[in-house]
C-alpha cells in the first residue's frame, strides 16, 4: 500500500471495533471487499451523533456494521430499490433512499461523513459527482472513497489482463465479465486524486490496497458465488457461510467447503500486510481519505 498519512493517530480505530468488523466480515470471501472496508470505516473517524450518507449503498452492509460500532443518523443511497428492499429487510439502521447521484436531494452541508465505496466508476460523469457530494458535506468534513485500480493484478482477473494485453475493448457484461462489471472507467491515484483536488479536497490519505489474490476470485465470488447466493440456490449451511449478513449463523464447521474456501483466502490475504508491499505495482482498489476544504 501506498499512504501519505498526514496524522496516523488520527486515522486508527479502537481496538473493541476491530474486533466487531472481525466478526461482521467472518463470512467475506471478496478478499479485496474485507480489507477495503475496514480501511474506509477507519477514514471516517466515526463518532457517536455523526451525519453519514453511504452513497451506493446497495444492501447495506456498511451501514450495518457502522450502525454496530456507534450511535449514527444514517443514511443509504442508492439507485437499485431491489437492493434497497434487501437493505431494509436486513433491518440496516438507516433512512433508505432511492435516487441517482447526479440529482442528491439533500441540503448543502447536511453530512458530517460520506462513504462513496466503488460508485464513481460507474458514473459517465464522475468530476459533478463529486462536486455535488463536496456541496452536501459540511466544513471539514470526511469523503472516504475507494475505486478500482487500472492496474490491477493478473490473477484477479486474467481474463481482462489477457484481453488488456492483446488491446481488446473490456467486457462489462456477460458471463465472464470481471473488474469492468458495468464500469465507465478504472482509476490511476494521481488521476483520481486529481479529480478530487479540483472538487475542492483535501487529500489526507491515498492508499493502493490488496495485490496478492487468488487466480480468478473475482469470477468465482461474483460470477459464480454471488447468483448462487442471491438466487438461494445454496444449502442453508453454505448460505449462512457465504452470505455477508449471516455471520453470526455461520456455525464455522472446518469441513463446510464455504469457510474452508475463505480460510484459504484469508491466507494468501495476509501476504498483503507485509511490508514490501510497498514496491509492487499493481493493486485492486485505490482508497482515498479527503476532507472538505
């Protein structure tokens, strides 16, 4: 990883929510998904009273799991109402609303923080969106963002990587559709961080996040893993393992081919902590903390 950090203290969280966010992803099988959330919650600094909008909230499940580590007024945003009813029937602790970020019905400087986890890629229009979400925070406020990398790694996505290499468009549909499911774009950090500044950031914190991977585990959790899921086509035992809202059912049997497969992930995960991180050059997610001028 990569991080100017202007003031690590600042950006630590206590111990007790490490140990909740623990427990919360016990079921995440998305290597990238589980380290890139506990990084951004980290950024937001959350406070007891805080005003937090996750824009793209799709299901929830920030929102649940910041709802678990402090008393917030929450709010999710997002276009899908489908998943916007799953969010509400998980019971997540926050005012669902259903809209597209390039019309924000909100006040100016109605939030104290706001979550923006792998939207701004989706959006033909990335630079007004960012403006507009500048309008909605207050002064000095927190925007902790995260995108996928445009130099992403080869085993998270070699169909792509091969497709990349050969100088064919990507696919963003289909079957075998990998890191540009639906995406305008890919980001590179001094580009995104760009875009920020000219928004009117402050950048505090710019970080590249999770380089080793599993060959092909983006296909397998979201191409095979995730219809599966959401289709309830799994037995419940495996479906308490794989669902990111049923850790606490999950009853962690070492023989349940869902956790033996995370266990497995979480392994080659950890090459990610060590220190010659540093020098690799290729990642799967950039994650930015900014603050409002």
């Amino acid at each position: 990883m990569r991080s100017p950090d202007k003031n690590s203290n600042s950006n630590s969280i206590r111990q007790e929510d490490e140990s909740i966010l623990n427990q919360l992803l016990r079921n995440e099988a998305d290597m990238a998904y589980r380290r890139r959330t506990k990084i951004l919650i980290k950024y937001l600094q959350l406070e007891s009273g805080d005003r937090v909008i996750d824009i793209g909230c799709g299901m929830g499940f920030y929102l649940m799991a910041m709802g678990k580590l402090r008393q917030l007024w929450q709010v999710g945003f997002d276009t899908d109402t489908q998943r916007l009813r799953q969010a509400k029937f998980h019971q997540v602790p926050a005012r669902l609303i259903s809209g597209r970020i390039e019309n924000l019905p909100f006040s100016v400087e109605s939030f104290d923080k706001v979550l923006l986890s792998e939207v701004l890629e989706h959006l033909t229009e990335d630079d007004e969106a960012l403006v507009k979400i500048h309008k909605i925070l207050k002064p000095g406020g927190i925007l902790a963002l995260s995108v996928p990398h445009a130099d992403y790694p080869f085993l998270w996505d070699p169909i792509s990587s091969v497709r990349r290499i050969a100088r064919l468009q990507p696919l963003r549909k289909g079957p075998m559709v990998g890191i540009w499911t639906n995406h305008v774009r890919l980001y590179h950090p001094d580009q995104l961080a760009g875009k920020l500044e000219k928004a009117g950031f402050e950048i505090e914190i710019l970080e590249e996040a999770t380089h080793y991977t599993f060959p092909f585990a983006h296909f397998l959790i979201y191409g095979i893993g995730k219809p599966l899921l959401e289709r309830k086509l799994l037995p419940r035992g495996l479906h308490n393992a794989a669902d990111r809202f049923s850790a606490e059912s999950n009853k962690g049997g070492v023989f349940n081919p869902i956790n033996m497969g995370v266990a497995l992930f979480r392994m080659i995960d950890k090459l990610n902590n060590r220190a010659t991180m540093k020098s690799q050059k290729t990642f799967v997610n950039v994650l930015i903390k900014a603050r409002k001028r």
